[in-house]
C-alpha cells in the first residue's frame, strides 16, 4: 500500500478508535494523539512519491517558488520547516483559545458565579421550565461555549429536578439548545471559533445570518416536546448547612468577569487586530490577578487560587483536539483533502447538499475534524468572486452555513456532538433512549433552521 493511502487509513482507523471509545475503553484523546502524529510520519516517508503525483497543492505552490526544492532533503525541509510550523501556529491558537475559556469558565464555577442565575429559577411547572432552561442554555451557549454551558447546565438540572428519566429530557433539550446557541456566535462552539479564527466568518454576520436558523432549530423541537409534557417537577432537598468559601458579593463580581471577559475578546479582536486567543489570555490573567488579591488575606483553607482551579481544567480535551487538528493539517497539506473537496463538487456541487450533509455525518462523528476538513478541502476564495467560487468568499453562504449544520447537526445523537457526550457521561443518558426520544425532534429542528436560512438568503441575499 503507498503511503498516501496509509495516511487515510490511519485517519479512518483512528477515527473508529475514537467513536468506540467506551467500549474499547481507550480514551479519545490517545487515539487522536496517535493518528496526529502517525499521519506525518507516513506523510514524510512518501514524501517523494506523494510530490512527484502533483496531488499536493501546497506542494505546488512551494516548488513553484523554489524549484531547487525538488529533492528529498528539500522535500523533508518544507515539510518540517514550513507546513508543520504553518499548520502549529494556527492549531495552537485554537487550543491556547479553549485553554483560556475553560479556565475562566472553571474560575467562574469554583466561584459559584453561576448560583447567581439558578437561585433566580423558582418555576416548577415542567413545561415553563423547560423552556426557560432551554432559553437560559441558548444565550448562556452564545457567550461561553456549548460544552462548558452544557456542564453548568447539567449541574444547574441536579438543583432543580429529582426524578432521573425526567432530568434526562431537560439535559436532551439542553443539548440541543447549547449546539443551536452555539451556532450563531463567533465563541459559541468550537466549530464556530474555528471558522471565525480562520478568516472564514466575521463577528458581526454570524451572528445577523445564523441567530434566526439557530433560534428556530431549538423552538421547534421545544414546542413540540411542550405538547407531551405534564405536571410539575420535584425539587431535590438542598443541604443548607454545607460551607462556602465564597460571598454574595465575590460570586457576582466572578460571574460578571467570567461573562465580561470572554464578551470582551470579539471587541478585543476588532480593536488592535490580534489574534482572539491574544484577548482571551489578556481576559484570564486579568481575573486571575483579581482572584488573588481577592483571596490575599483569606485563610489557606478558604482560598480558591487560580493554579489549584487549573488542575481541573479538561486537558484531555485540549490534547484531543490537538490531535484531530494535526491529522487533519497533514491530509490537507498531503492534498487528500483537495481530492475529497473535488468528488463532493462533482456529485453533489451544491453548497447547501455539501454543507448538510456534513451537518448530517456530524452527528455519527465528531463535528471538530468535519470541519477542519472542509477549512482544509475549500480555500477562501477572492472578495468579488462570482457564481460558484462567490460561495466560499469571507462571510460567503458556504461558511455560514457550514457554521450551523456542523454546529447543530451534532445534536440528532447523543454522541454528536461534545455538549452531548458531556451530557451522556454526567447524567449517564442511554444512547438507544436518546434515539427514541430526542434524535427525530433534532432532526426536525435541523430541516426547520435550514429551511430558514434557505429562504432567508432567498429573500435579504
């Protein structure tokens, strides 16, 4: 087998590897580890046959500006000199991005910032409450990010609801309204982010095209579910002799920090021009000094420092996208992506077939690579562009809607998407139940919020 081809099946491999990550119970993170560095070792070894095929773009482009290149120490050179580095700079601005975000998130939560927002729910009527948490999930999603918004949320449920299968709808419906809130915001998911820190979506427009779509995605599966639904919940006992270390006056200030510096990072953006992980760091560093003269004369036991907080971050995460991001950075330069870009073109040459069903796979795997290989597969094309090219412009119809059916098309099984996987494993949802009750009334709301945008598009332009 050439090693173009390998490059592929280790992707696949790997790929299957993260999907059974329960039962195989090696987590996804090692799986994506291997298949992130395994693709660039079989990348460099084929280096000259995969070059001298004219399939690698990137390649082309390079030899065209250097023709004494075209040797095995030249080819080796621009691979580790050039596309690794390349690609590095632009994965390690996603993940010092997320990094950041969860840690402010986490800050917030230690803080019991977010108590604030559930001590105001005090509704047990199931209907009025479910569309409250879903209303609350999809603003909150908007500002802080799917899946952080999903385990907060999941949390919040605990305090709210006893009964377990009744808790189980509320965190479906949670799913599905911190995915269509995450959407249409620029730091809402991580798609989204990844589109939007790539040039391909600007702040502004995502939110004026996709909040419409998104909106309608998680009210007509809500409305639907109102019709079963009957009677009040049951509120879990509260232990009220438990110990907090934290004011009412720090759990505000924590909160409107949290919310306030990751806001801040589009206007950082738009300001001085550097990249929003830039903003971001500038947002946690400013909170975490805060903490610490918060807690300055507090005593050892009662402190809640930043650097115990980080310990808690998800860094398995971050390692996963990492991952996925490299394998994905070695079959673009490789030229794989190109050739998959090509048949999509050529069977479907549709952006809105091309884009839904990406949103479709998304929900049988993970949206992260689904869209990094559609970066990958389409360039930007030249502001002016025309006709067919016209749709992959800054701000074209490709990407926006690319943002919405990846970012939502997650929601139709339970593994989808991360806020459902985070949702799975906190409340232990079952995958078969999730399919029986929730993944027809996603499927609706998905069809609905394309429809939208169709016609939307049809109508402003």
């Amino acid at each position: 087998m050439n090693l173009f081809l390998l490059m592929v099946v280790i992707f696949v491999l790997g790929y299957i590897a993260i999907a059974l990550e329960h039962p195989l119970k090696i987590d996804k993170a090692a799986s994506a580890l291997f298949i992130g560095t395994a693709t660039w070792v079989a990348y460099i070894f084929g280096a000259f046959d995969i070059f001298t095929s004219g399939v690698s773009t990137a390649w082309n482009e390079y030899f065209a500006m250097n023709p004494d290149a075209n040797t095995i120490e030249g080819m080796r050179h621009f691979i580790v000199h050039n596309q690794i580095i390349e690609h590095l700079g632009e994965i390690g601005e996603i993940l010092f991005f997320l990094l950041g975000a969860m840690t402010i998130v986490e800050i917030t939560d230690q803080h019991q910032g977010f108590k604030v927002i559930t001590d105001k729910i005090k509704t047990t009527n199931k209907v009025k409450l479910l569309w409250v948490i879903s209303f609350i999930t999809f603003f909150l999603s908007a500002m802080l990010d799917n899946l952080t918004t999903t385990i907060v949320m999941v949390a919040l449920l605990r305090k709210l609801i006893e009964d377990k299968q009744t808790r189980w709808f509320y965190a479906s419906m949670v799913v599905l309204a911190a995915n269509a809130g995450g959407a249409w915001s620029p730091i809402g998911d991580v798609t989204t982010i990844m589109l939007w820190i790539g040039g391909q979506v600007t702040t502004v427009n995502i939110m004026a095209k996709l909040f419409l779509p998104s909106i309608i995605c998680m009210v007509v599966p809500l409305t639907l579910l109102s019709f079963t639904m009957k009677g009040n919940v049951t509120r879990p006992k509260i232990d009220e002799k438990k110990k907090s270390f934290t004011t009412s006056f720090e759990r505000n200030l924590m909160l409107a920090m949290g919310v306030g510096g990751l806001l801040f990072v589009p206007v950082f953006k738009t300001i001085t021009h550097l990249p929003p992980y830039m903003g971001m760091l500038l947002s946690l560093s400013v909170i975490w000094i805060v903490t610490e003269i918060m807690h300055k004369k507090k005593p050892k036991e009662e402190k809640l420092s930043v650097t115990s907080i980080l310990s808690k971050v998800d860094v398995p995460t971050v390692l996963f996208f990492l991952g996925i991001l490299s394998a994905v950075a070695a079959l673009q330069s490789a030229g794989q992506l190109g050739i998959l870009a090509q048949i999509l073109d050529d069977n479907l040459g549709n952006v809105y077939l091309i884009g839904g069903s990406i949103g479709v796979l998304s929900a049988v795997v993970d949206n992260v690579p689904l869209v990094a290989g559609s970066m990958g597969m389409y360039n930007i094309t030249d502001p002016g562009s025309v006709g067919y090219a016209a749709n992959f412009m800054v701000d074209g119809i490709f990407w926006e809607y690319l943002a919405y059916t990846a970012g939502t098309g997650g929601s139709m099984l339970i593994i989808g998407s991360a806020a459902g996987v985070a949702a799975m494993g906190l409340e232990k949802i079952d995958f078969i139940w999730y399919l029986k009750k929730i993944s027809l009334l996603a499927l609706l709301g998905y069809l609905a919020g394309i429809a939208v945008y169709i016609v939307q598009i049809q109508i402003l332009g």
